[in-house]
C-alpha cells in the first residue's frame, strides 16, 4: 500500500511509485474521478492544438483571438 498525507493547505506528494507508473511529469494534468468513497486518478491525455503546427498562428495573441471560436 502507498500512502502521503495531506498538508493544511490541501496539498500532497504524489509518491513516486505512483509517479513512474502513471509516467508523470512536470507540468502533466491530473484527473480525479469520485466513486463511492473513492478516488481514482488518472493522467490527462493531451491532445495538440489543432493550428499549433502553423507557426503563423501559434502567439498568445492568436490564442485569445480565436479562444471564443
């Protein structure tokens, strides 16, 4: 069994067997999914921008134009 604790802020370690299992890196996005009493949490998989590939179209302000769209 792996366990962490919780820290007054609501924060955790997510330990490292489960980090390398799972293949967790900086920055990756977690999903948690309630059942019952408990949790199961899962990698998010990214999916790449569909206009990331034109450079021409990959500024910040590209990104805020075409947020609503």
């Amino acid at each position: 069994m792996i366990t962490s604790r919780l820290t007054s802020k609501g924060k955790t370690t997510i330990p490292q067997p489960v980090r390398a299992a799972l293949n967790l890196r900086d920055g990756d996005e977690l999903l948690y999914e309630l059942q019952g009493d408990q949790v199961v949490l899962t990698k998010v998989q990214q999916t790449p921008e569909a206009f990331a590939i034109f450079d021409e179209w990959h500024s910040e302000t590209d990104r805020k134009a075409y947020a609503t769209l």
